[in-house]
C-alpha cells in the first residue's frame, strides 16, 4: 500500500495557520485572565470606595452622638437637676434645654431613647420611641441591654432588642455615660438607645451595588445587612482574616482589612472610632457573561493572526518549498543523465549550501566519468598490447626452436640445452600470471638460468642445493616468482667473477624454531664490508639511481617480499671481505595440508 505524499508547501501554509491559531487562542485566554484579574482588582477598589465613603458618613453620625452623650454628661443646667434641688417650675427648663440640644441633632431620627437618671427615681427622657415605649419604672429601667453595667466601654460593643417597646421592638446599640457630682458621691447615668437603622440607611444610600451583601462588625461580632435590619451571622460562622493580600486585590487603605466569609472574600473598611468596621462581599465575575462583548474582539484578533499566519506560510513557501522545487529538478536532471551544473540554486543561504554541494556531487560524477572512459580506453590499449606481446615470444619460440634443430643437425649439445633452457625460460615468463609459485616451481627456473651461466662460465662455476630439511617444503612453501634468479645472479657477478676464479654458490633450505622457512644462499666470492651489506637493501638515489647501481636486483627482492608476506619478511646479508657473501630468505611458514589433515 502507497504510503500518502504530503507537498512540502501544504505542511508549510497547515503549520502557519496552525500555529498562529494557537497564538490567537492563546492571546484570548491570556486577555480573559487579565481582564478577568483587572475586573477584579477595579472591583476591590470600587468597593473599597463606596465603603470609604459610608465609614465617613457613619464617623460623622456616631462622633455626633458621642459628642451628644458627653454633653449630657457636662451641661450645668442637667448636672443641676440631677445633683441639686431644683423648683418645679424650672423643670421644664431642663426638658427644654435637653430637647433644644437633642432637635439639633442630624442623628435625632435615629436617637430612639434617651435617659438621664440618677438611680434613685429621677429621670429625664427623650426620643423617638418614648411615647410606644413603656413607663419607666425603677425595676424596668435594668431591662434595658446594657444599663446594669452602665460602663462607657459597653458603648457600641452590642446590638440588642431593646424590650420596652411596644409592638416591634427595635434594635438598638446602646451609648453610655457616667454623671460624677463635683460635691458628693452621688452619681447619674446617661443611657442613649440607637437604632441600628442608623447604620442600614447610611449603607443603602451609598451601596452602588444592589446585589452586594454589606456587613456591620462591632466588636468583633459581624452582623448581614438585610434591607433596614442587622441579622447576626448563624453560630459557628467562621470568619478568617486573610492576611496574605493576593495581587488581584488592591488596597488604597492601609487599615483596610480582607476577610473570608462563607469561602469568599469581602472587605472590611474600619469607620475610624470604637473599633467598627463595615464589610461588603467581592463579586466573584462570570467570565461566561463577558465573553459576548469581548467575542467580536476574538475574532477581529483571530482572524488578523490567521491571515498573518497564511503570510507567513507564503513567504516560507517561498524561501523553502519554491528552492526545494529547483533542488528537486536539478536532482531529476541529474538521474536522466543530465550533469551539468546549476549556478542558479547556489543560493546566499543553507539551501544554497545544498545547491553547491549537488553541483559539486554532479562535477565529480562528470570527472569520474570521463576518468572512466579514459580508463577503458586504456584498458584497450593495454590488451592491445598485450595481445600485441603474445605474438612476439611466439615469434622468439619458433626462432629458438629453429637454432635448437640447427644445432642438433650440427651436434652442438651445449647450445641445444642452452636454447632449451632459454626457451623454458622464456615461456615463464610470458605465461606466468601467478605471483607466488612453489619454492619446486622457483627451483626448475633456477635450473633453466644456471644452465646457461653453465655453459658460458665453461664449468667453473658450481650451484649445488645441499640440504633440504623437509622435502614437502618445496611443494607447500610459496615465494614470489624470480626470488632465487637475482640472487645467483647477484653472486655469480658481483661476487664469484671479480674473483677471476672458479667458485661455488650453495643452497640450504631449513625451519627456524618459529616454523619461518629459511633459505640460505652462499657463495665463496669477494665478499662485501658491513656498509657495503646494508646499502644494497637500500632503495637507490641520485646517481645509483640513474646508473642502475648493482645491487639494485637484491633491493627489488627484498621489497617484493616485504609486500608478499609483510616487514618482517624479506632478505637479511652475511658478508665478510675476501671470504664470501651468505643470503638469507626468510619467508612464512609452509602451508601443509597432510600435516594438518593427520594432527
């Protein structure tokens, strides 16, 4: 089954749209949480505003009533009527002067009651409830929350039912004083109820969000503002201040406290006195309800980045697919036979590196071809001349062929044997195509060239092969062809000749203990000194060179040894001057198959 092909040019344009739609789902994701976090942090401030600006008016209302208390607490004619003798008709100079001071009061609506005793059945009373409230009496007045203690500290600190009202009772908060005679012992009490609506009103008027929830806390007691009534929160309420700010929260005040309600977080502004605080929750967004505006956003965004992205992947096409293309037929040009090179695709970049290394592969193949064809004609040269070659030993064969019947017709022996031997010879070397022969094989060609230096020295000089450790070495032990020729040669005139007498030349053929096959050549010549010994296994130079020193035969010898069989092969020279010159040949050890067929 064909394995479908995807053009380099798609993938390009695919990869491009692809991943410029990832950037543009990305940026949407990362715009909804910055505008989800800036949502949040605007939130924080906007509430943390409108909590400010209820905390003043709030500080407003309840300094005004402290301020009113403390009044209560100093004014001269009050602290007369309470401590001192005072006529029946000035009583209703004090009621006057407490009324004048109370009507003056912004926070008078929210004054539910006001009492000025003295403990010992001498009241004054004021406020908004006093006709629906109940006859104060001597026990009944302790009803009232707070006014057993009667301590200045239990002011703001509780939110009760206050239980002489009649019909709704109202919630009040209750402000007190203490009255000290400057003469006696004798002392009043100042009791003002609040209502709590003191609070619900100022939170309603500035509160911008009707959905929010708004807490008043006092004492560290936190009560949820429900239209004009503070409801106090379910016993086991938790409410943990938070005080890690996260950074989705800013804060403009320092005292501004965060809180966490019911798993969510609200704010806690403080009023400024007594230790109150108002609260109000932070809306947690729906980012769903934000998605239809910023939508046509999105898709402004995503369909500018996808048309960036299909811009992108034409100029890629155009870098990569398009050099890709002329690189693809520059390659179908070459596989049609077609090498000649393209400048055009060796561009200024990695594609063009390519481009010049496909000229540089199709410059090559052309050079190698033409080394080729120049290879083939000479290999037709060459059989030309071989074939040429073969037709003149024929041509040397038939003329000695003919010498040797002349000179048996003319009983010349010595000439027949010379002729033959040249003959043999001869035909060895033009048929021989074997490197290596057997050491038997390099001995009969010895044979045929020493018959003929036989019969010109006239049977002065002798060659005998003396010993033969194991005759299989003969038949299992290769050497190159024309080892032993140059050899005798080399002794037969340059070392028995200058001697101007008759002389011997001796063969030995044995195993050294590494199982190497020695063959030591001999002869009783003129000899050589040391220098003399190690120059002719040197290759000549200079003049030598030129001039064909001598000894060049033994130094061609013993190369083509060391390339046979390796460095450790080859000739090695015994001489001493007058005495005689001794040759050893080292070579491998001989291959024996009967020997290794019997272990």
């Amino acid at each position: 089954m064909l394995k479908r092909r995807h053009s380099l040019q798609m993938r390009i344009i695919m990869l491009s749209l692809a991943f410029s739609s990832m950037i543009a789902l990305g940026i949407c994701a990362v715009s909804l949480v910055v505008v989800y976090r800036n949502y949040l942090r605007a939130n924080s401030q906007s509430v943390e505003y409108s909590l400010q600006v209820a905390a003043n008016q709030l500080r407003q209302n309840v300094s005004e009533i402290d301020d009113f208390a403390d009044w209560c607490t100093v004014n001269s004619t009050i602290r007369s009527y309470i401590f001192g003798n005072v006529q029946t008709q000035q009583v209703l100079t004090v009621y006057d002067t407490l009324l004048n001071k109370y009507s003056s009061q912004y926070t008078a609506r929210y004054l539910d009651r006001i009492l000025i005793t003295d403990n010992n059945g001498r009241i004054l009373q004021q406020g908004m409830t006093t006709t629906q409230s109940l006859a104060i009496t001597g026990d009944g007045i302790y009803q009232l929350p707070g006014f057993s203690e009667g301590t200045e500290n239990l002011s703001w600190t509780m939110l009760e039912k206050d239980p002489l009202i009649i019909g709704n009772s109202k919630t009040i908060i209750p402000v007190m004083r203490k009255i000290a005679s400057y003469s006696s012992n004798a002392q009043a009490q100042v009791y003002i109820a609040v209502s709590s609506r003191m609070i619900t009103d100022v939170l309603q008027e500035t509160n911008a969000c009707e959905d929010c929830e708004l807490f008043w806390i006092m004492n560290d007691q936190m009560w949820r503002v429900s239209g004009n009534e503070l409801i106090a929160l379910e016993p086991g309420t938790e409410i943990q201040s938070v005080e890690e700010i996260p950074d989705y929260v800013s804060l403009m005040n320092q005292q501004t406290r965060l809180i966490r309600y019911n798993e969510q977080l609200a704010l806690a502004y403080p009023v400024g006195v007594h230790d109150l605080y108002i609260a109000q929750l932070l809306q947690q967004p729906v980012i769903w309800d934000q998605l239809p505006s910023m939508f046509p956003f999105f898709v402004m965004m995503l369909g500018g980045l996808s048309l960036l992205g299909l811009l992108l992947g034409l100029v890629l096409r155009q870098m990569i697919a398009v050099t890709v293309q002329a690189l693809q037929k520059q390659l179908a040009r070459i596989s049609e036979g077609d090498f000649t090179p393209n400048p055009d695709i060796e561009w200024d970049n990695e594609m063009g590196d390519i481009g010049r290394g496909i000229n540089g592969l199709s410059r090559s193949i052309s050079t190698l071809m033409e080394k080729r064809l120049d290879d083939e004609r000479q290999k037709k040269d060459l059989e030309y001349r071989m074939l040429q070659n073969q037709i003149n030993p024929h041509f040397i064969y038939n003329t000695l062929n003919s010498i040797k019947w002349m000179a048996a017709i003319q009983h010349a022996t010595g000439i027949v044997e010379m002729t033959m031997a040249l003959s043999r010879l001869l035909k060895s070397v033009s048929k021989g195509n074997e490197r290596l022969v057997t050491l038997q094989e390099e001995f009969a060609l010895l044979n045929d060239y020493f018959t003929i230096q036989h019969y010109r020295y006239g049977g002065t000089i002798m060659l005998d092969v003396s010993y033969i450790e194991d005759e299989r070495l003969c038949q299992n032990c290769m050497i190159p062809r024309f080892t032993l020729q140059p050899l005798v040669e080399n002794a037969i005139f340059h070392g028995i000749e200058p001697k101007g007498c008759a002389g011997n030349i001796e063969i030995i053929v044995t195993r050294d203990p590494c199982g190497d096959t020695l063959i030591v050549l001999k002869d009783n010549g003129v000899g050589m000194d040391e220098e003399m010994a190690a120059k002719v296994l040197r290759a000549p130079e200079g003049e030598e060179a030129e001039a064909k020193y001598r000894h060049v035969g033994m130094w061609n010898v013993h190369r083509r040894l060391q390339y046979s069989f390796g460095e450790e092969y080859g000739l090695s020279i015994s001489s001493q001057p007058g005495v005689g010159t001794s040759v050893t040949i080292r070579l491998p050890p001989a291959h024996n198959s009967e020997e290794e067929s019997t272990d």
